[in-house]
C-alpha cells in the first residue's frame, strides 16, 4: 500500500505546480515524504513556485553588508513575517546581500536556484526587492544602517560630513522615509498635481484671492518638507537635515522598507 493519499497528491500538485501523474510518482519514490516528493520535481524541472507571482509580498527581511571600499543592502521579500523569520530565509538574505557587496547588483542572480527552492519551502511568493550597492568614492564617507531586525535598512554617501553625523542622518531616513534627496528630483507632474489640489483647498477656505500664490507656495514648501531629504526636519525637530549637515553634501541615499 502507498504512503499516501490522493489527498497528498493534491497537497504536492497545489505546492509545486506539477501534474497529478508527476505528483503521484514523486510521492511513490520518496516512500510519501512530502519533502523529498518535492526535491525530485524540483530536480527534474517539474516544480514551480506556481501561481504565486502575484500575490503581495510586502514583507521579508532587509539585509546589510559592509567592508572597507563598498556597502550593500538587499530586500527579501516574502508573503508574510512568520516566513521572513525564519532562519533559511534570514540567511538567504544576507547571503545576497554579502554577494552584492562582492559581486555588485547582478550577483543576485546567481541564487536563483536557492531562491526557488525557498519558495518552494515556504510555499510564498519570496522574491527580490531592492537592492543597491555604494562604492567608497575619493573624499566621500559611507554608511549603512539596519533597523528594527530587518523591518528597514539605509545606504547613504556624502563629502563633507563626520561619520557620526551621517550616521543620524542613516537613522533619520529610517525614521522619516523620504522619496527623495533634493526638490528638484520630484517629478514635475507630481508637483503640479499637487499644487492644483492646494489651490483649490485654499479657494474652498475662503481665503482672499491675492493672497492665494502666497498660501498656495507656504503649503507646498511643507509638502516638500514631508517628502524631501534635504528639507525634512531632522527626526521631526525644526533643524533641516541641509542645516545639519552645514556645508557637507550628502550626494545620495538608498532606503529599504519592510511593509512600505
């Protein structure tokens, strides 16, 4: 008699995404374990992480790695937190983001297999999100912040600047979550949507109209204010992280978000 059902058949199709007959004789040759049923599709190219690709995979686990001339960051993203703590899935992690920091962004892809696989083990649809890597310019400072086990991580480079201070600046854009580094790098369109709804906010108010640009201008410098780096309130005080940063130059940043 076998050691399993047609309800493990079932089980084995809806994880993997292979066909009944193949199901059935991986279960037949692995004796009914589910696991090893599952590695010898997986080695004959009938498994897959079937219809998984898209579901929302807004959590995972961030990853950080650093040495003396370059740092890295990669995102791992998965279904659900039960699945991004596991110890597989944080090791993967940091295994990616190890090879980007060697290797450069393309490294990722070398794991392709092992991603699969985790895929298939957890039965989500794991796959990844952002991934960066700053190398050490001439002159230029670096740094790269883990927050929260994972929930978030940061890259950021600047001249100019102490390491002490660029590292508040690493754990205010953990904080603040900015889109972008300087006002000119929001996208005109987004700007001017967003100018048009002030207008008509203020009209509704019953504000006089000559004082309209005026109102208008003074809101749209607070949205900028939520949105951009440079002119966020450092951690929310009054002092802007331009002023914090005084004549140094903060010339890019990457931010990594679990759930964002």
């Amino acid at each position: 008699m076998p050691a399993f059902g047609a309800k493990d058949v079932q089980e084995l199709r809806k994880a993997t995404g292979a066909g009944m007959m193949d199901a059935k004789k991986a279960l037949t040759a692995a004796d009914g374990d589910f696991e090893a049923a599952t590695q010898i599709l997986r080695e004959k190219g009938l498994a897959k992480a079937a219809g998984r690709g898209d579901r929302d995979n807004a959590e995972g686990v961030v990853a950080v790695a650093r040495n003396d001339s370059a740092a890295a960051l990669v995102h791992l993203k998965s279904e659900t937190d039960f699945a991004a703590k596991s110890d597989d899935f944080r090791a993967l992690a940091q295994e990616l983001a190890d090879l980007v920091l060697t290797d450069g962004p393309d490294a990722v892809k070398t794991k392709d297999a092992e991603l699969e696989n985790l895929k298939l083990t957890v039965k989500e649809n794991i796959d990844v999100g952002t991934v960066e890597r700053y190398a050490l310019q001439p002159g230029a400072v670096i740094d790269a912040y883990l927050h929260g086990e994972g929930r978030a991580g940061v890259l950021i480079e600047g001249e100019g600047i102490d390491l002490d201070t660029l590292h508040e600046i690493a754990l205010h854009v953990a904080f603040a979550k900015p889109s972008y580094l300087h006002r000119d790098d929001v996208p005109a369109e987004e700007v001017e949507k967003e100018r048009a709804v002030l207008l008509e906010i203020t009209k509704v108010e019953g504000k006089p109209e000559q004082a309209w640009p005026k109102i208008v201008e003074g809101r749209l410098n607070a949205w900028y204010g939520e949105r951009v780096l440079l002119e966020q309130g450092v951690f929310g005080d009054k002092e802007t992280v331009a002023a914090k940063i005084g004549d140094g130059t903060i010339h890019r940043f990457a931010l990594a978000l679990v759930g964002g």
